[in-house]
C-alpha cells in the first residue's frame, strides 16, 4: 500500500475546479484557458508582451496531506520553460513559490521538492518561510521569461508523495 494522494486531470470534475491569471490583471493582453480531455487538462494560449505583460497560468486550490515530501506532475509539452507554482495563502498578496522546468514533448513525469521552489512576489524574489506543501492552499502553471507566442501543455496528474512512497 502506497501513500499518495493524487489530483487526476483526466477527471472533469478536477478540471472544473481550475480557473485562468493572465497578465490582464497588471494590463497585459496575454491569453490562456484550459480544457478538459481525455488525457488530461490542456492548457494553452498565446503570451504577450505589449503593455507590459508576459505571462498567463491556470490555477487550481491546493491540499496536500501532512508528511508530503514531493510531487510528481505528469505533463506533455512543447520545450517551453514554465512554472510550477505553489501559494501557501490564497491572498493576491501572498508570495508565490515557483519551480522551473521545461515541458519536453511526449508524457514525463517530473519531480519536485521543496527547495526546488523559490519565493517570489511579482516576479521578484522575497524573503519567505521554507516551503511546506501541505501548507499550500493553491497550485498553478505558468508561462512567463518573455516567452512570447502561443503555447500549450497538458497536465494528466499531480500525485503527492510521501516518504513512504517516495523512494527516497
């Protein structure tokens, strides 16, 4: 017996939970949105960088269970460098910690731990508690660097391990 909780994306019903940030908010243009498919959630649009934009993420509310040492995401991408995002106070005024990776094409799972996060505000790094995700209360994944053009990826599952399944 493992101890994992999953989040599957290929579920509707985990896909209607999620919701769109764009640079709209600070007046950029850039546009995302997500939907469901069989494989997953897709998630795809087109970066901008007039008006000062640059970036758009889906979010999603987050609970991952006390003793959680890593999550595992599987994605199929398209070589561009996101953000796995992870908010421990659903305030737009809270930091936001974010690992980097590149969603290469084809299915990969990829593998994150805490200090693979890095608190941010705005885009500029800021002092912040260590993180501990079963303190997290929101998840997303974002496009930003000045990556300008259209994208898409899609996320079948976020899976939380623990050390009893972590193979650590």
């Amino acid at each position: 017996m493992t101890n994992a909780q999953t989040l599957d994306f290929t579920n509707a019903q985990t896909t209607a939970q999620m919701w769109v940030v764009n640079d709209g908010v600070m007046g950029g243009v850039s546009e995302s949105r997500f939907r469901h498919d069989a494989e997953g959630v897709m998630i795809e649009g087109i970066v901008s960088l007039e008006n000062n934009g640059g970036f758009a993420s889906v979010r999603s509310a987050a609970a991952f269970g006390v003793g959680t040492v890593a999550l595992e995401l599987k994605i199929k991408g398209d070589g561009k460098r996101y953000k796995f995002i992870l908010r421990t106070d659903a305030s737009p005024r809270s930091p936001m910690y974010q690992a980097d990776f590149v969603a290469a094409e084809g299915w990969h799972t990829y593998r994150f731990v805490p200090s693979d996060f890095r608190a941010s505000f705005r885009g500029r790094a800021v002092d912040a508690p260590d993180l501990v995700f079963a303190d997290a209360k929101e998840l997303g994944i974002l496009i930003a660097d000045k990556q300008a053009g259209s994208f898409h990826l899609q996320l079948q599952t976020i899976r939380a391990l623990t050390a009893v399944n972590s193979g650590r």
